[in-house]
C-alpha cells in the first residue's frame, strides 16, 4: 500500500510538471482594435431608487418570510 501511494505521488508530481510550461504556443497576428463603444449595464433593466411599500408576514410552502408588491408598468413583455 505504501508503495501505491509513494508511485501515485510521484505520478502526479510528474503529470504537474509536465503540464505546466512557460511556452503558450505560437502567438497570432493582432488585429486592428475596434471603435470604443456606449458605456452601458449589459442586458440589465432598471430604474430609479424606490421605497418598498410596508412588507406583509407570511407563509409559503412552509417557509415563513416577508413579502411586498412592487407596480412596474414600465416593465412589458417586450
């Protein structure tokens, strides 16, 4: 047993060495850099700051917390 662990060591100490190089391979062409684009929040919505209305306790599904509702009308389907 202790020469499995003692050749599984080893084993891994060389697949580590190996595995790791300072060569990254062959470096492409660059290309040309594109033009700066509009600074923006990718795929993200949202709005002003707003105060939540008075949160209600309650239970769903056993589990008990606090919920509130907030009207979007902003927000379609679209």
């Amino acid at each position: 047993m202790k020469i499995s662990k003692t050749i599984f060591t080893l084993f891994l100490v060389a697949i580590s060495t190996m595995s790791c190089s300072s060569d990254d391979g062959t470096d492409g062409k660059d290309g040309i850099d594109g033009q700066t684009g509009a600074t923006g929040t990718a795929n993200v919505i949202y709005s002003a700051w707003l105060t939540a209305p008075t949160a209600v306790a309650e239970t769903i599904d056993g589990t008990s917390g606090m919920s509130t509702s907030i009207v979007a009308p902003q927000l379609t389907e679209d």
